[in-house]
C-alpha cells in the first residue's frame, strides 16, 4: 500500500491533476446537460437511481421504471449508463490526485493522511457496481427482486456517502494548504 501512495505522489503533478480533472468534468457535464435529462423526459418528476443519494426502495424502483416507459428504459441503458461507466474511473482517479497533489503541498509525505487519497477511489468502485445493478435492473424488467433493488441501493448510498466523504477530505487539503503557508 505505501508503494501505491508513494507512486500516487510522484504522479500528482499539477497538469496531471488538472488534464483528469477536466477529463472527469466535461464527461459529468455531458451526463448533467445532456444523457440524464434525456432519460429524466420519460419521468419528469422523479429521481433516476444514480441521482438518489439516500437509496431508494423496492417500491419506488418499480415506479420509476414502469414510469420510463419501454423508450426511458432504452434511453438509460443505452444513452446515459454508457457515458456513466467512463465517469467513476475518472472521478476516482482525477480526486484521488487532487487529493494527493493538495496534501503533498502541505503534510509530510510519509503521513498516514495520503490513505486518505483512496476515498474517491472506492467511491468510484461503488459506483460501477450501482452502475452494473442498474443495467441488470433494466433488462431484467419486470422480472427485479426485492433483494436486487436492496443491493443496487446499498451500492448508491455507499457511492453517494464516500462522494460526501470526499468534499470533507478535500476542503481538510486546502485548509492544510492554507495553514502550511
């Protein structure tokens, strides 16, 4: 593990971390501005799963997808889960260095805190595993089980809970960036 981190600080260089962080950026923008209003139209006045930070249930799963329509269902297995699957990897690794680039600015480069760097990474793990219930809920339509929709739920709300994690971790680097200056 100590290996990783230390391979993570000499990578974390400034263009480095900014090349991923536009990278994973412009790909969330396409999703925010584009691929997931395309599937929302199908549902307009409910949450899709990736956007339902505190899990959702059995309930509720089956509503939103006999609410998509058999044309939503495609939009979002066809449209929006495709861009999303490119997304986790580069949120994980665009943070993680961010995360590893602020902290090496301002802590000792042996501190336990660079374990740290590896939230967004197991954030962005979750996230393709809610990813690829989702996609199993959608072709498994209508045929989902209560377990399914638990599992896939569980995985959303250990994203969402990591992600949060994460903006705490990054607003502690700048706040050490600022004292170590």
């Amino acid at each position: 593990m100590k290996n990783l981190i230390t391979h993570l600080q000499s990578i974390a260089t400034g263009n480095t971390v900014l090349g991923f962080l536009i990278a994973a950026t412009s790909i969330y923008l396409i999703m925010l501005l584009h691929t997931i209003p395309q599937v929302m139209q199908y549902a307009p006045e409910m949450k899709l799963f990736d956007m339902s930070p505190t899990g959702y249930s059995f309930s509720y799963a089956v509503d939103l997808l006999n609410a998509l329509g058999v044309e939503g269902r495609g939009a979002y297995l066809y449209q929006q889960l495709p861009v999303d699957f490119i997304y986790p990897g580069l949120f994980a690794v665009s943070c993680c260095l961010l995360l590893t680039w602020l902290f090496s600015k301002s802590i000792n480069g042996n501190s336990k805190m660079f374990y740290l760097c590896l939230v967004p990474v197991l954030a962005g793990f979750f996230d393709y595993f809610e990813n690829i219930c989702i996609v199993n809920m959608l072709i498994s339509y209508p045929d989902i089980t209560d377990n399914h929709v638990f599992i896939s739920s569980g995985f959303t709300v250990l994203k969402s809970g990591l992600t949060m994690v994460f903006f705490v971790i990054l607003m502690l680097g700048f706040v050490l960036l600022l004292k170590s200056r």
